[in-house]
C-alpha cells in the first residue's frame, strides 16, 4: 500500500534536482491530450525537474512515448521538438470537423462538435454499426501517425521509464505494458475506444482503451519508480455543474464519471492510508511517502463538450497546448519548491470531498 506526506507549513529548503525525480501520470482524452502536450512541453524546459517515470493512458500514452522517444534523439529539446511533430502530424490529417462547428460561438467552445450535421449523422450510425461491421479489416488512421513518431527500439533505449495502460476486454482488468513489451500495439490499445475500433489483439488478447480500468493508473509509478513526488496532468473533468438532458450529454457524463473512477478509487486508497499513519496505526518506515502535485485547468477546458475530443483542427490544439502551457507555468511558480519537500494537491478536497460546483463544496 501507499501513502502520501502531509502538507508542511514549513518553508520549503533547497533540494538537489537528482534526489526528486518527478513521476508524471497523464489522463487520457482524445484531442485534449494536446493540453498535457503543453504542460510537458513547459515543464522539459525546466531542467532542474528530472522525470523519473511516465504513466499514460490514451492520449496521456501517446504523449509519453512520443516525449520518450524524443528524449532518446535530442533529450529535452529532442522530447519537446518531438511533441510538437507529432501533434503538427495528428492536425494534418483530413478531418470531416477542420474548423469546428457551423455558426459556433467565439472561443474553444466553437470546437464543439455537438451541433456538427456530420458528427450527428456519425452518432446515429454508430448506434446502429459496430467496428467489426462498418471496418471490417481494422483500419486504424492512427497506426501510420504513431509510426512516424514512436519506434520500438527508441522506446527500449529510453532513460524514462513508461508504463502504458490498456484494458483487457475479458476480464475488465488493466494491464500495465512497460519497455520490454511496448510497441505501436499497445498505444494503439490504450487509445481504442470500443465503438470507433476494433479491439487491438495482443498475445492473443484483446484490448480497449485504458481508461476504462487507469485513467491513469498510478500505482505502477508508486512500485516501480523511485520518484516520491507524483504530478498529475489532469484533463478530464471531475466536475460538472447541472444535470444533462440530452443524449449526447447525458452519453459524455457517463463517460468521463466511468473513466474517472480508477483514479478516484487509487486516491481514496492514498488518502486511507495517510490517515491511518497519522493515527499511528500503521508503521510509517514501511510504507511509501508519496507527494502529490496536480496541473490542470478545469475552467480553461469547462467550455468543452465530449464532441470535441474527436476534433483535431490545428487551431484547436494549438490553443489547447497554449492552455496547458500556462497551466504548468502557474504551476512552476506556485510549487516548484514543494516538489521534494511537501504534497501541494489537495487531495481530499479534489477527489473525495461532496461538490455541488466547480470549486464549491456542497453544504453540511
């Protein structure tokens, strides 16, 4: 079991960078993966903060071993040249959506697809075909983007341990892939939404997107990285004010609660754990102190619908990697010194406290 360090409200002391490798964890979320792609593009210029391993689902899998196979050509600025590519890359590819909605409003909500004629037609035809039956051979777009980007023999020759997670579909359970069996399969796996794609077949198994059991998982970071502190780049909303009413909305709340769930179960697990050290009711020489961080933007992304993580339009990751950016330079300047020293996540209050709002605890 884990347990992380409560916050101190001592000043925090100079640490050396190579005693705090951070162990970065990031969600998955389709297109808005280019948000993380903006906080790993700020936080590689920061060379005082070594990374000690990399946890990824989805998107979040698809940013780390891009970002590790940069390292391995031209470190930091090889990781950081390598995102950017491969982002240029996913927003050159023909898309019914280039532009974003007919008549949208002003902003990032004018990504929103939800009033796309095309997209609503895509949603009812999905409701009545399955993968196996509209794509019979499995083609999958992605497959030649990632193999321009990623190479098996650069994802073994990375520093930067990665810890991929997909779903096996029999048996609902996560599966870690680490570097000995990372391939453009597994990203793939850990990418498959079940209605876009078939399920990828590895070792004979086949697999869905990780999301559904690790979005992302963190204890592979906790057992087998020597990092304590432990960021997470956060893009999928726990939070949503009202109640959806429509099909769609009702469809993308379902999805990111479910997708949702393994992380709040692992931080419920931390924050038990925590208590019961401080109750001295566990030995604290023979658990693991972890130190929390968390960088998102929960209002910059707020105006974004489900409908928008299929869109790649240049314009639209450009701004999402803008935003993410800026959220891990607020993030630099407000705990760069915590990191080695205290948590500067609120664990309790960001994931297990009663919310009625985004940012308002609910009454009693």
């Amino acid at each position: 079991m884990i347990a992380t360090t409560m916050p101190s409200r001592r000043t925090p002391r100079p640490v050396a960078p190579k005693d705090n490798p951070i162990a970065l964890a990031l969600q998955g979320g389709g297109s808005h993966g280019a948000f993380t792609w903006g906080v790993l593009d700020r936080l590689l210029e920061d060379e005082t903060l070594p990374i000690g391993g990399i946890s990824g689902t989805s998107a979040g899998a698809l940013n780390a071993a891009v970002l590790a196979c940069g390292w391995v050509d031209g470190g930091r600025a090889g990781a950081r040249a390598a995102l950017r590519a491969f982002w240029l890359d996913v927003a050159s590819q023909q898309s019914p959506w280039r532009g974003g909605c007919f008549g949208g409003p002003r902003g990032l909500a004018a990504y929103n697809l939800d009033n796309h004629p095309l997209y609503a037609w895509q949603q009812q035809f999905l409701r009545l075909f399955s993968p196996y039956q509209f794509n019979p051979l499995g083609a999958d777009p992605l497959r030649e983007v990632l193999q321009r980007h990623v190479s098996r023999a650069r994802l073994e020759a990375s520093p930067i341990p990665l810890f991929i997670i997909a779903t096996a579909v029999r048996t609902g359970q996560p599966r870690v892939f680490e570097r000995a069996d990372l391939d453009i399969d597994p990203l793939l796996a850990s990418a498959c939404l079940p209605q876009l794609f078939r399920a990828v077949q590895i070792d004979g198994e086949p697999y869905w997107d990780g999301g559904y059991s690790g979005n992302p998982a963190l204890w592979p970071l906790v057992y087998n990285t020597p990092s304590l502190d432990l960021v997470l780049v956060k893009i999928n909303p726990l939070v949503r004010p009202g109640t959806p009413d429509t099909p769609a909305e009702i469809a993308d709340r379902v999805n990111e609660i479910t997708f949702n769930q393994s992380l709040v179960g692992e931080m419920r697990a931390i924050d038990f754990v925590n208590r019961l050290l401080a109750e001295g009711k566990l030995s604290a020489g023979s658990y693991k102190g972890l130190r929390l961080h968390m960088v998102a933007d929960d209002a910059g992304l707020a105006p974004l619908q489900g409908s928008s993580k299929v869109n790649t339009d240049r314009g639209f990751l450009e701004a999402l990697h803008a935003l993410g950016r800026a959220a891990a330079e607020r993030w630099l300047a407000a705990h760069r010194a915590d990191v080695g020293v205290r948590s500067s996540l609120d664990l309790r209050g960001t994931f297990l406290a009663p919310r009625t709002a985004p940012g308002r605890l609910a009454p009693g």
